[in-house]
C-alpha cells in the first residue's frame, strides 16, 4: 500500500532524512519508532503530502505522493500530534463541518455510525472544551475516520494520554486495522510498537536502523537481557542470544542481578549506543 523509495529531506544543511526506503502492505499497522528529532514527523509530512522530499520518492496504493497529491488525499486521513479541534464547537458539529470540507456522502447517517463504532456518541452535543483528552482523542480518530480514508496517519497518537486511555485507544486502533485500513503511526512509547505494531522501522538521525517485526528486530539482537551493577555501582546491561548465555554472565556479577526479555528499547541501545527512547510508564 505505501512504498517508500530512497527518500531524503534536508532544512538547510540539516539533513532530516537520509535515505529512508521500507514498504508497507495493505491492513497493516506500521509503527516508525524513534526519538525526539529522528526524523518521524518529516517522514508523515512528505508521505501526506505537507511536504516534498528532496531525493527519492513515495508511492502510496500506486500513486506518487508529489504527483498524484490531489488523489492521494483523497484515499487518506490524518490525526496530528496537536489537537486542531474546534474547542468552541460540539462533537456533533466538528464531525458535521470536516465532514461537509471533504464532502463526504450520506454524512449525517456516517456521523452516528462512528460515534457508536468509537462509543462517543453520548457526547455528541458537548462541547470539546468539555471533554477528556482522552476523548477528545477519539474525536479526532472519528473525525480523520469520516472519510473512509484507505490510509490513517497517526502522528503519536497516545501522547499525553494515561495508560488506561492509552489501551483503550490500542483497542480502537486495531478495529480499525480490521476493517481491512492500513494504519502509519509514529511513536516514541516503546510499548505503544510493542503491542500495536506489525512491523516496526526505528529511525535515529533521519536513519532507518532497522526494519521488521517486533520479534524479529528483538531475535535479531538477542532475545535476553542480564542487567547488573557494575563495579562503580551504575547500572549495566548485557544483551544475549541464548538463556545460557545469560545465566553465564549473571553467575559471574554480584547478586543485583536480573534476567529479563528482550523490548525495543534494548534494540534501539544496542543499534545506536544510545538511552533516549521514552518507556511507557503505565
Ligand atoms: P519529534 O518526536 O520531536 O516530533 P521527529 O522524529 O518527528 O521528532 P522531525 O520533526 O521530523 O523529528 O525533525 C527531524 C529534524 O528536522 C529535527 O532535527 C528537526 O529539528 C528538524 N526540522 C523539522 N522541521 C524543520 C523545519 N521546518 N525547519 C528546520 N528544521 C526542521
């Protein structure tokens, strides 16, 4: 459904992205993992047509993104990392107005099936002041979903967001994927491409680091980590390939020892050297 080619973006001698090239199939959740500054936000900008990208090219369901811009935005929807809502308006009437800017068909009847699918639709006539961030959350979920659009961008959806609301929008997220939608998220939880992703791409430095399965980036790296105390008292981890080989290495430390599997973050450390993801603490 998405094919990204080779694509670079500089801002002035910044070079934001270097080289970006994966694929994403059709139904799928495709999660872009990285931490502040990696690149994320420039990506979802060129492949949503915000922006142009200076070298290489994007294909989204055939169609080149720089192109084909008028079509492409037509086939996708967007929830962006700030809440653009109409704050002074009622749910009920920011579906009506973005529903009526993107003409879409048979809105009314489509307006009450996503307010029950995203079971918002006791709050149809509050005003999004009033709401929760986690609700207004959904609002732009239902918003971006009015369009029936084939591609869902989700630029750090949970941000902000405590862990119970967080899990309940992971549950929302994938009845949509159900419904045959390819989802594009960028993140910076951990657990959040844990539990959500199909396949994952870790950018760092406007670098693709590494592209796969959670499961494959986590095998690929070594599926146990010993953490330990080192002789200064720091704390110091150890990646393996095998339990065995683990065992082995917290025989040998003091007994602040622990085993435990293999997560993102640990793939990110052991690819770039370096601690700056931010972990889920819910
Ligand atoms: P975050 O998680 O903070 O949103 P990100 O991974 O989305 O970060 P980008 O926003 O894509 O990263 O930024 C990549 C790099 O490009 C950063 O160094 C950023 O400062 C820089 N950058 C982004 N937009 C611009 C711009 N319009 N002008 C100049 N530099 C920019």
């Amino acid at each position: 459904m998405i094919t990204v080619e080779k694509i670079s973006k500089f801002y002035g001698n910044l070079k934001a992205l270097d080289a970006v090239s994966f694929q994403i199939g059709e139904g799928e959740i495709f999660g872009l993992l990285g931490p502040n500054g990696a690149g994320k936000t420039t990506t979802v900008k060129i492949l949503t047509t915000l922006t142009n990208p200076d070298e290489g090219r994007c294909l989204i369901d055939g169609m080149d993104v720089v192109l084909n811009s008028h079509q492409i935005k037509s086939i996708i929807a967007v929830v962006p990392q700030e809440n653009n809502l109409e704050r002074e308006l009622t749910v009920y009437e920011n579906l009506l107005i973005y529903g009526m800017l993107h003409k879409v068909k048979d809105l009314r009847r489509k307006i009450s099936d996503i307010l029950n699918s995203l079971d918002i639709s006791h709050k149809k006539n509050s005003l999004v002041n009033s709401l929760s961030g986690g609700l207004q959350r959904r609002l732009l979920l239902a918003r971006a979903l009015l369009s029936n659009p084939k591609v869902l961008f989700l630029d750090e959806p949970s941000i902000g967001l405590d862990a119970h609301i967080r899990r309940q929008l992971w549950q929302i997220i994938r009845s949509i994927k159900s419904e045959g939608k390819t989802v594009f998220l960028t993140t910076h939880y951990i657990e959040e491409a844990e539990a959500l992703c199909d396949r994952v791409g870790i950018l760092s430095h406007g670098k693709l680091i590494a592209l796969g399965t959670p499961e494959e980036l986590k095998r690929e790296v070594g599926e146990f980590v010993v953490e330990y105390l080192d002789k200064e008292g720091r704390s110091t981890s150890s990646i393996c390939q095998k339990k065995e080989e683990a065992y082995e290495i917290a025989k040998s430390k003091n007994d602040r020892v622990t085993i435990r599997k293999t997560n993102l973050e640990d793939v990110f450390v052991k690819l770039t050297g370096e601690r700056i993801l931010e972990k889920d603490k819910g």
